[in-house]
C-alpha cells in the first residue's frame, strides 16, 4: 500500500482500514507461530503498512 493511496482516504476510512490491518497481522502471527504461513515478509510488510496509517492519521489530527 502506497502512501498516496492513504492519504486520500478519509479518517473513518483510514480507522477501519487500522483496524483490518490489525487483524491481519494477528492472523499471520497465529499462522506463523503454527507453521502455517508461506511467506513470512508478510507480517513486516504489515507492520509497515500499519505504521504508514498510523502517520498518516497523526497527519491530519495536526492538520499538515
């Protein structure tokens, strides 16, 4: 996910959009402490993904 992709999302879109990607990263942990995920880039690849709404949020509550 691109950061202009986030930034054009509203805040009630980039809050569910947090919460989806918070769920996601539970399941690949669960996953990966079962043996189970094929490709483990994908929980940091997450974590950034989370980080990017999460600035993009703080952005606008300080209205940059």
């Amino acid at each position: 996910m691109k950061a202009n992709e986030i930034r054009s999302m509203s805040e009630t879109e980039l809050n569910a959009k947090l919460a989806e990607l918070k769920k996601d990263l539970f399941m690949l942990r669960m996953q990966h402490a079962t043996n189970h995920l094929d490709n483990p880039t994908r929980i940091s690849a997450t974590r950034r993904d989370i980080a990017r709404v999460l600035t993009v949020i703080r952005e606008k509550q300080l209205g940059r």
